[in-house]
C-alpha cells in the first residue's frame, strides 16, 4: 500500500469516527467501503465466495486457539493452548503444531518459545506507546527489557 493511499484510508476512517459521534466502528467502515469511489473499497474482498472461504479461515483459526490443554509441570498445574503456531513453518505459511509434541524436539520447544517472546514483546511496545500518549506508562520499559533479555538467552542457548 502506497503512504497516499495509506493517507487517504486514515482521513476516511477519521471523517467516520466524526459521523459516528466519536466512536468508529466495523459496520461503519464495511458500509462505507461498499461504494467503489471510496478509498477503503480496494481493501476488501467483494467477491462472497472468496469472502466466506476467507471467513471460516478465521473461524477456524479462533476454533484452534479455543483449545487448552490442563499439565502439570513440576507439580504446577498450567492450563496451556494445545495447539500453538508451527514453529518450523515460514512467515506466511499457516500451520498449527501439538504443543505436547514439541517437547522431544529442543529446537522446536525453543523456537516456539522465541515466537511467543517476540508477540509478547511487540505486545508491550505497543502497549508502551500507547500508555505514553496516555501519560501513563511508568514501569512498561523494565518489562519489555526482560522479556528481550528473556528471549536474547534462550536464542543464545539455542546456538550453544
């Protein structure tokens, strides 16, 4: 996406969250984008076949991480998804993997680890960016430091 039609589709937005009274919502951008001449039409699939097939991928991606599985590690009980994104898959490849079966495989068990400190980490950099708008982000820092020391170790262990 280009920045002026980056730019375009963030005054359009801007203008519905001013007719929505201060308040944006799905429904408003959806019903907006129906008209070819808006800027926010190219960005949706219109054909309803390729929409719904689309849909119930995200359904079915929900479905998944809708599945927890109860284990008891060092007499702690944990209540963990069972399945969790394939750790050996490529960037925009889709797969999910048996969280239990990674536990043979130390490289697997490591990598899926260092995927779930880099969301976590990008979690809290947004989380810190908004809290400072907010002028409320005291302590966001220290946290998001352990978490890349945390995840710096484990790729460093994972080499040795």
């Amino acid at each position: 996406m280009s920045a002026q039609s980056r730019e375009l589709i963030r005054q359009r937005l801007q203008a519905l969250h001013q007719q929505g009274k201060g308040i944006l919502t799905p429904q408003a951008v959806v019903e907006d984008a129906k008209a070819k001449d808006s800027p926010l039409h190219g960005e949706f699939t219109w054909s309803l076949k390729k929409a719904a097939y689309e849909r119930w991928l995200d359904q079915a991606r929900t479905l998944i991480r809708t599945v927890y599985l109860e284990v008891t590690v060092d007499k702690v009980n944990l209540r963990v998804p069972e399945y969790i994104r394939n750790p050996d898959a490529e960037a925009k490849e889709p797969g999910y993997v048996r969280l239990v079966r990674l536990r043979s495989d130390v490289d697997a068990s490591r990598a899926a680890v260092i995927s779930e400190f880099i969301r976590a980490g990008a979690a809290l950099r947004r989380a810190k960016d908004i809290a400072k708008v907010l002028a409320v982000d005291d302590l966001i820092d220290d946290v998001i430091v352990r978490i890349e020391d945390a995840r710096t170790y484990i790729q460093q262990e994972s080499k040795v």
